[in-house]
C-alpha cells in the first residue's frame, strides 16, 4: 500500500493515465463475461467490449452494441460504475482516499490537484474533494427524484421507473449519453420534465467543480458584487457556455426550420433544438435522427462538441475557457494590445500559449484520426449515409474525441480498424487536456544561450 500511494502523489498524472486504462480493462472483461449479456443476445466479442467499456469509462456514449439490448442487468449496472467513476475522474476518487487514509499528497502532487480544481494554494484539498463529491451525489440525486416522478407514469412497475431514473440521471451529469433506449431519447422528444431535467444536469456536470465551488462561494454577495468576485475562469465559463449555447440554439432552429423540425409546432422546435444544443456539448444525448439534418447542422454541432465542456468537469472537448482565452487574446491582438487584459485581470501569456497548444494538439489529433478513419473504412462495407463517407467519418472522429457520443449511425458500420480508432480517441479525448495541462506547467528550463530574435511573417 505504501508504495502504491507514493507512485499514486509522485506522479499523478501518469497514474491517471494508468488507472483509466485499468478501469477499461477491469470493465472490458466484466463485459465479456456470460452474466453481462442481455438474454438472446450474441455473445460480445472482447473488441465490442473493450470498445463499450472505454466509452463508458470516458463517458463519450458512442455505441456498436445495444445497451438495452445485449447487456443484462448486471451488464448495464458495469456500464453505469464506469461511467460514474469515468466521469468525476479516478484522480479525484484516488486523491479523497488517500486524504481519508491520512496521507498527505506532495507538494507537486497537491499543486496538480488545485490547479485541476481551481482552488488556492493554502485551499483545504479535503474539503474541496468532499464537496466535489457532495455536488456530484445532491445533482444525481435531484435528477434521479424527478425523473423517478415522471417514470412512474410511462412504465408499469415502480423498479423500472426507478432503474431508468438512476440510469440516465448518473449518465447525464456526467456527460456520457449512455441511455436505455435504442434511439436514445428520441421517444422524449415532446418531454418537458425529462428534456429540462437532462440538459439541466449536462450543463451542471460540464460547467465544472471549479466554476460550481466559486459560485457557491460568491452567491450571497448579490449579483453585482457576486460578479465581480468570481474568478476569471468562473467568467469565461459562464460567458463562453452561454454564447455557445445560445448560437447552438439559434443555428439549429433557423437552418432546421423546414428541416426535421418543420412539421413541430412551434414550443416543440424550440425545445428540440434547445436540447440538441446542449447535448453537443459531449453529452451524446438526442432527440432526433442525427442523420435527418442538414450539412450545416451538423457542422455547427461539430464545432460544439470540438470545443466541449469545461475544465474539471465531467465534459470533454479542447474546453470553453480555451476557446475563451485565445478569442480574447486575438481580439486584443487585433486592437495592437500587447497585454491580455479582462475583468480587470491580465492573463498570463503562458495561459494563452498553452490554450494554443491545447487547441492545435486536438485539430492535429482530429486530422490525424480522420485520415486513418477514411483509408480503412473506404474499403470496407460502403455506408448507406446521405451525408457521404467523409462527412460521417468526421463526425465521429469529433464526437470520439470530444467524448460526445453522437453518431450519424456511422458508429455501428465501423470496421475492426476502425473501432481501434475510435477506442484512442475516446481515451485521449478524455485524458488529453489534463496531460496537455500537465506538460505545460512543469518547471521552464531556462535556455543557456539566447540567440537574435527574428519575427516570421503572420497571416
């Protein structure tokens, strides 16, 4: 035990990398096995396994097996661990346990953990785990009480109700779109209680413990003087989700007007498209038939689920406050500002340097992907999509990689090479921001010998 906490608080990061691989292999033989298999079903290949065990585990929700399906019971119970464990993160559940065992994290170790969590440096870590914790528990718990009050009037038995609660309450804050119907919640569609209860809880688990720990501690204050109190990130999160959100609404509901939403009436479109908006933020959710929409939606629910949730939340994507931080910086940029300034606070230029990195890492990783994703699957069986091989594929490279966990229905065709694929870039979606983070922040080696500067032409 000694020498597993020391590795666990001298190289946290690396750690992390290691017990999410051995969640997935610990979920990809639970899954195998006789007892996880839905009755009637086929048995599931280790690859089918693996493939869901990952998903679950980085709460992406793409899926080449039905869970309601070919999973049992027992088989559905594994995917839901995963996906609470995936979702508030191993490092956090590991970290808890060692302060409750009463070690005491590294001073490198402890500045990961609060930087991860936006807390000071003088921050009690115990207590702001526990209430990461306590967050996670009391926001499952409302969802799970008011989904098991609307449940009791579809199904018939109260155990169902209370199953399909617990299920998509877990999955839904911790963003991973997993659900107990083969179209997902396309049979919601009309839903105001399960649609506002659901997105209510994606954007609660993607908003992140940082932002919901400063809220907490600044909502007294009044609205003014509450603002001005939160920390810049809390303000970059709160601005970037709702642009986000609102333009994924406005461009959903104008170019699918005459679309799939054109025989709705008018409260149903606006809340389809509310939803739809929200769920690209790497919910994986949905309500209508992804391979309904137009070209453009689909782009525009792309560039969503690209960027993503928030840091330290239970969301993937390259993140909001990145987006934010490089907007800022090329807009002051653009005015011949040499200094980063908002809210009255200056942004360090490592920040922006390394939400720069962070950015081009993910497009890098995206193309990467895309092109491997296209030579395998072009020669195999030819996808009956209206929207083309290259369109789909690119959705789902997104989707994979922003840990969402929608599909144009590409997800079931793919080939062996092509399921491979899928399963890293569900994994790195998850843990690239944090290794990303964690590569920037060590210690700068200054360079012995600086040579002439010489500016390359931009733009």
């Amino acid at each position: 035990m000694p020498q597993l906490t020391g590795s666990i608080v001298k190289y946290p990061a690396r750690n992390l990398v290691v017990w999410y691989l051995a969640l997935i292999l610990i979920g990809t033989v639970l899954l195998t096995l006789p007892f996880s298999r839905g009755e009637g079903a086929e048995a599931i290949s280790r690859l089918d396994a693996c493939f869901t065990a990952t998903s679950a585990s980085c709460v992406t929700g793409l899926a080449v097996r039905s869970t309601p399906d070919d999973f049992s019971f027992i088989g559905q119970l594994i995917i839901l661990i995963l996906i609470q464990i995936g979702g508030i993160g191993i490092m956090t559940i590991t970290t808890y346990t060692l302060f409750n065992l009463g070690n005491k994290p590294s001073l490198r170790a402890r500045a990961i953990l609060t930087e991860t969590l936006g807390a000071s440096d003088d921050a009690d870590l115990k207590w702001i785990l526990r209430h990461v914790l306590l967050v996670t528990v009391l926001s499952e718990g409302a969802g799970f009480l008011i989904l098991l009050v609307r449940n009791l009037y579809l199904y018939d038995s109260f155990v169902e109700s209370a199953w399909h609660a617990l299920f998509h309450s877990i999955s839904a804050f911790c963003n991973a779109g997993f659900a107990l119907h083969n179209d997902s919640l396309v049979g919601f569609q009309g839903d105001i209680v399960v649609n506002l209860t659901i997105a209510a809880l994606i954007i609660v688990g993607g908003i992140g413990f940082p932002v919901m720990l400063d809220l907490n501690k600044n909502w007294r204050k009044g609205l003014l003087e509450g603002w001005a109190s939160l920390h810049i990130h809390s303000k970059f999160m709160l601005i970037g989700t709702t642009c986000l959100l609102l333009g994924g609404f406005v461009g959903t509901l104008m170019l699918e007007w005459d679309g799939v939403l054109a025989e709705m009436p008018l409260w149903k479109k606006l809340l389809v498209s509310g939803f739809h908006s929200v769920t690209c933020r790497t919910a994986g959710f949905n309500t209508i038939e992804l391979s309904s929409l137009t070209n453009a939606t689909l782009f525009i629910s792309m560039l969503l689920m690209l960027i993503g949730a928030g840091p330290c939340s239970t969301g993937g994507g390259f993140k909001v406050s990145t987006v934010m931080v490089m907007a800022v910086h090329a807009w002051k940029t653009f005015h011949g500002m040499t200094r980063v300034n908002f809210a009255r606070r200056t942004i360090p230029e490592i920040v922006t340097q390394q939400a720069t990195a962070t950015a081009l890492l993910f497009t890098v990783i995206a193309i990467a992907a895309l092109t491997a994703l296209l030579v395998f699957e072009q020669s195999s069986v030819p996808h009956p999509k209206s929207q083309g091989l290259f369109l789909d594929a690119a959705f789902e490279v997104v989707s994979a990689l922003g840990t969402v966990g929608l599909s144009t229905g590409f997800t079931a065709s793919l080939s062996t090479a092509g399921k491979i694929i899928i399963i890293m870039l569900m994994f790195l979606g998850r843990l690239g921001p944090i290794s990303v983070f964690v590569a920037l922040s060590r210690t700068q080696r200054q360079t012995p010998v600086e040579y002439p500067k010489e500016e390359p032409l931009i733009g």
